[in-house]
C-alpha cells in the first residue's frame, strides 16, 4: 500500500501514467484527508484493458470496508466498467484505491497498450450531524440530543435555552436557576413550552430592567401546571416576586391575571417534582416608564408652572407663588421650588404652600410716627401705612413735583417691602420747621 | 439786653445759652448745629486757643432751668475763615457754626430759625428782636430777655463811629441796629444770639444778623453780622437739608 500524505486534495495516477502502465502489478494507494471530511474522487482520464467483470486489468475503489466499485475500460466505451463521471465519496475520511494488472495485454494476437487512469481527489466537509445509523439499536441516532451545529472540518452540539451541554458534549440537562432577561420586553415559558416541561426543576427567572421602569407581565395561554382539588400547588408551583414582595403562587389551568408590579425587578421560580405531563407556562412582560402622581397646589395662590398631562421618570414641574406670596415649605421660606419624578413613582419633595408676603412692622421714623391705612397691625402684601411728621416743628421732606396724595404713604410689596410710589423703599425724613415759634413775643403796651 | 424785656416760654425757642469763654448766645439752625459769633469761641483780647469746654444749653428761658435740662456736647467747630482773631478792631467774619453731637428733638421751647434770602431783611428800620443771656442794665441775667430794634441807617452808623473816633471797622458784611438816642441794646453775654425778623408775608422768623460787636451798651448804634452773606457758606458747611 502507498499512503498518500493527508492533505485536502491530490491526484492518483497509474504507474508511469500517461505512458501505458506495466503489467503483472498491483498496487493500492491509500487516501486520506483530514478528519472531519470524507474523501470525493473522480476519474479524469481512464483507460484499462477491458474484460468481462474486468478480470484482467482493473481499479477498485474501497472505502468504510467497503468496495465501492471496480472497473475496467475507457470512460466513453462501453466495454468493460468504466467508472464513468461517476463520484466516489467516502463516509470516514480514507479511501483505498487499489490498481491490479495482469502478465499481458494482447488482444487477438496484437499487445495493446492502455495508458492507464488519471483520478482527482478532494475533501468535502462530512456533515456530522446527519443522523448515524446505529448498528445496535437497529436505528439512526441523532449526533447530538439537542442541537447539532455542523461547520467545514467539523461539528459541535449545543442546547436549547434552558438546558445545559454536558460533559459528553452531546447531552444536554435542564439547567434554569439563573435566567436574567435584561430587555425592554420578552418572553419567558417553562422549558419544552407548550410540550410538557421536565420534572426535578429549580427554575429562577429573573427579569431586571433600568430604574425607573416598571414591568408587566402577561400570561399566555395555555397556562398549565400540576395541581390539586383541595391543596394549593402541592406538586409544582410558579411563584412571582417584585422587588422581593411576594405577588403569589400558581398552578392549575386558570392562567393568572396581568400583572402591573411597580418594580423593575421580578423574579419567577419554578418548581416541579418528580412527575407530570402539564405544558407549562409562557407569559409576555413589557415595560412603561414609571408615572408620578399628578401634582396639586395646595392653596389658592400656588401656581404649578406648564403642567403637563402626565409626568414620569425624571420628569419635573417647578411652583411659584401669585404676587404678594411667598413659597413655604415647612416654616422655611424658598426661593425656588422643583420637584423631580422619582424611580418608584413618588416626587421628591412634597407640595409647597404659598403665604403671603410679610413686610414686617414698618420701620419707625424719627420725630415722625406712622399710622396704617389698612387694617392696624397687619403687615402683609398690600397693607398700607402712612408716616407723618411732629408737626408743627417738623416737617416731612418732598422732592420738587412730589404728590401731595402718595407722600409718606407706604404700601407692603410682593418683594415684602415697604415702598412709596416717588421715592421707593427710601424712609421719609422729618426735617426741622424753622422760623415758627408757637408763643411769638407780642406786645401790648405802645 | 439793655432796655428789653424777659422772654416768656416759646418766645425764642431758638436761643442757646453757651458757656465757652464766659457767657454767650446763640441760635438753633436744623436740629443739629448751633449758629453764633467767632469771637465766642475765639475771644479777641485772650488770645486764647480754642477752649476744650464749650457748653451749649437750649431748650428754656430761665438760665437755672435750661442747665437742669442739660448741656449738649459739640462735636466739632466751624469758625469762618475770615475771622481774625488777632485783630481787635476787626470783626470780619465774626460767625461760626458748632455741630452737636446728638440731633436735638424739637418742640414748642426748642425750634430751629431760618435764613434770610434777599436784601428787603435789611431795609432801614425794619423791625428785628435781638434776645440773649447777656448783661441787663447793670445786672447778668438769669432769665432770658429781649428787645426790639430797628436796622439802622448805615450812614447814621458810619457818622457816629466817626465821632467816637473808632478804629473799627464797618463792613459790607455788617449791618448795625438800634439808635443812640434810645437805650436799648445788646450787650456783653448777649455775643452769638441772632436779630431775628419777623416775615409776616411767609409767616416765619427769619434770622438777619448774629449779635457781633458795638461801643458800650445802650449808648449807641449794635452792629451785627450780616447773615445774607453768610447763607452760601453755612449750607455749604452744614448742608442743604440741614
């Protein structure tokens, strides 16, 4: 035997080919290529002494213990068994080609020469994942017992979601104790869904989305888990968690109602015993974005500045107070008020109230007094005082063309400060009246 | 005052009492500033420095009463740059203005007077009261007095410093009051006071003159500062308001 060095394609010729061959020879050339391919061979040029059941000269061909053929004439002749365009494949990745020729090659009287074959080779991928046939059982087995994945010099197995490759490479277990989804929306089911699920599970199911999303989950039919007339989920139960809280226990055929959780964090175990043909679940979960509460003033006087229709995540409104108010939120006088929708649906701060401006007690005035105009004592946006000099000895300063109507009159603001229409938050000055005595000397005797 | 008469309450509510180098007068203007003469402050003869005590009274017309009321302390002095106190015959700028350290509150025995605004103040023989603490006849006076002077002509003055052989002088920036023949006069103590006039069109009191200087008392003509001179200075000094 002659071993062609592995390699992904070549030629086999006969001896001294294109010269005819020589006789009384035999050989066989053994055909190999890498594994994880089978050999394909064809013949280009074949010209062998042809005979009946090709006794005298021949080829054969053999592969997997098996011949595959063997032939004797030219290819367009139709003496002898050419081979023809005929392609020879091999199962495993060896092929034998073996080349017999006897003591001569005379034909009536006159040797003939023949010159022999010119046969190409390759490697073709071998699909391994074809189902093999198994000798034992009688039967095709699949090559792996999930998935096969097959690719160019080889193959892999794989299983479906939820299962897990064993060691073996081929088999595969239930394995669903630490599914997280992470999408927007998707689906989850039970494993084999809608086919009976496995027994012995420990299944969890975690579904994890961005803060500030709140999941919903939706039941599909059918919705089937072992249960029992007069206990609650004694052999398999679905057990749905939002954020930790407990949303309940399920089983039977009754799927359970959707769900709106109010948490970006649910988890859904499953557990099955050691029988059952029920098919399981499947549910739909999608999320919204977390909504807040519509904000509402508190009072007459709070103004919720764009309100929208609907506030969300992130959204925020700001307030501010009518002219003359003050934002409160406590006791603290603000400056500014916002409130920001939260991840669990709440604002981050409550409602602020407005109070009415203060402008406090109106500063005294020298050698003056004040009196209110407005109600005595109340010292709130809009009140008004009015200040007046110790006449006749002092006199309240004007400026030239001041109204005789708003001198000394003060008015509480919206900035919560006393302020005249002329001459601003400025306080009036009481200034001596010279020249005025209240007794003049007069005299009576001339 | 010579030939006056005492005051009654409200009178004079301008008047001071001060005590600097001895008795003498002088005039509320605002409520913070007190009007009088130099030379109350810089005596001519004594050749004294400015002394560290100057007790202002106001506020009464009976000399016991107004220093119960208690003194106001002067903040600062102002005197008049033509003053000179070196010069005994001159009394050119004899005015001067003392910031009181706290604002007075006013009341019927304590008023600020005005300041004159034209000439007409000084027309000969108008009316004016010249008040003080100053000597009486031959007496100091423990109550405030007043007399009733008329301005006098400048001429009649000018001719009687003349016969009295005076050195002194006689300013545009004077005035003098009263007459020879009458004896009523300022005299010493009543240095600072004011010749105050009565503006019956604006109904105010006006004061025209700081009692400034004269020969004797009551033997002839008073001659006074003339405050219409005077009136860009002070509200330069003390400001407008004031």
């Amino acid at each position: 035997s002659i071993y062609i060095p592995q390699k992904l394609y070549g030629e086999v010729t006969s001896p001294l080919y294109p010269k005819p061959y020589p006789n009384d020879f035999e050989e066989t050339t053994v055909i190999t290529v890498p594994v994880g391919y089978r050999v394909k061979l064809v013949f280009w040029h074949f010209d062998v002494e042809p005979s009946e059941g090709c006794l005298y000269d021949y080829v054969k061909i053999s592969a997997d213990k098996k011949t595959l053929g063997r032939f004797c004439g030219q290819l367009e002749s139709p003496l002898g068994n050419p081979p023809g365009e005929k392609e020879f494949i091999s199962e495993e990745n060896k092929m034998l080609l073996t080349f017999h020729t006897d003591f001569s090659n005379e034909e009536n009287g006159t040797i003939m020469f023949y010159k022999g074959f010119l046969a190409y080779y390759q490697a073709v991928d071998r699909d391994e994942c074809e189902p093999q046939y198994n000798t034992v059982e009688g039967s095709y087995q699949p090559r792996c017992q999930q998935l096969c994945h097959n690719y160019v010099g080889g193959y892999f197995c794989s299983c479906r979601p939820g299962y897990e490759l064993q060691k073996d490479g081929r088999s595969c277990q239930a394995e669903c104790s630490s599914g997280l989804y992470t999408e927007p929306s998707g689906y989850i089911s039970s494993l084999e869904y809608p086919q009976p699920y496995p027994p012995d599970l420990r299944c969890n199911y975690s579904i994890r989305v961005e803060r500030g999303l709140t999941l919903n989950l939706k039941f599909l039919d059918p919705f089937e888990i072992d249960d029992h007339q007069q206990v609650h989920c004694p052999y398999d139960q679905l057990q749905i968690y939002a954020n930790g809280r407990n949303l309940g226990e399920f089983c039977g055929n009754q799927r359970p109602p959707d769900f709106d959780t109010r948490s970006n964090a649910v988890d859904l175990l499953f557990f099955t015993d050691e029988s059952g043909d029920s098919r399981g679940w499947k549910l739909h979960y999608t999320t919204e974005i977390i909504k807040c509460p519509q904000p509402k003033a508190l009072d007459e006087f709070t103004i919720i500045q764009d309100p929208q229709p609907q506030y969300q995540f992130r959204d925020y409104f700001i307030v501010t107070c009518k002219q003359g108010y003050q934002l409160v939120e406590g006791n603290q006088v603000l400056l500014s008020f916002t409130a920001v929708c939260q991840d669990d649906g709440t604002w981050h701060r409550a409602m602020p109230r407005c109070k009415i401006k203060d402008c406090g007690q109106p500063r005294s005035l020298s050698n003056g007094d004040f009196s209110y105009i407005t109600t005595k004592g109340v010292n709130t946006y809009e009140a008004r005082v009015q200040y007046s000099c110790h006449e006749p000895y002092y006199k309240m300063k004007t400026r030239a063309g001041s109204s005789e109507s708003v001198r000394g009159i003060y008015t509480c603001t919206a900035q919560g400060i006393w302020k005249n229409e002329e001459e601003g938050e400025k306080m009036p000055r009481c200034l001596p009246v010279c020249g005025k005595p209240v007794n003049p000397v007069t005299q009576r005797q001339r | 005052i010579i030939g006056g008469q005492k005051a009654e309450p409200g009178n004079f509510p301008w008047q001071a009492f001060t005590n600097i180098h001895g008795r003498g007068g002088g005039a509320l203007l605002g409520d913070r500033w007190i009007l009088t003469a130099a030379h109350t402050i810089y005596p001519k003869d004594q050749n004294k420095q400015d002394s560290s005590n100057k007790d202002v009274f106001l506020g009464h017309i009976d000399l016991e009463e107004i220093e119960k009321l208690g003194h106001h302390p002067v903040r600062r002095v102002i005197i008049h740059p033509d003053y000179r106190q070196d010069e005994p015959n001159n009394f050119e700028g004899d005015i001067a203005l003392m910031e009181l350290e706290n604002r007075v509150t006013l009341g019927p025995d304590l008023l600020p007077i005005c300041l004159p605004d034209n000439e007409t103040f000084y027309d000969k023989g108008l009316m004016g009261y010249v008040s003080g603490f100053g000597i009486k006849e031959d007496k100091i006076a423990s109550e405030l007095m007043f007399v009733r002077l008329p301005v006098a002509d400048r001429k009649a003055c000018q001719r009687w410093l003349r016969t009295k052989k005076s050195n002194d002088i006689f300013s545009e920036n004077m005035f003098c009051s009263g007459d020879p023949t009458i004896k009523q006069d300022a005299c010493q103590g009543d240095s600072g006071g004011v010749f105050a006039v009565r503006d019956r069109n604006r109904n105010i009191w006006v004061a025209t003159g700081i009692v400034s200087w004269g020969i004797g008392c009551g033997e002839g003509y008073g001659f006074y500062t003339k405050l219409l001179n005077y009136v860009d200075w002070i509200k330069k000094e003390i400001g407008e308001e004031d």
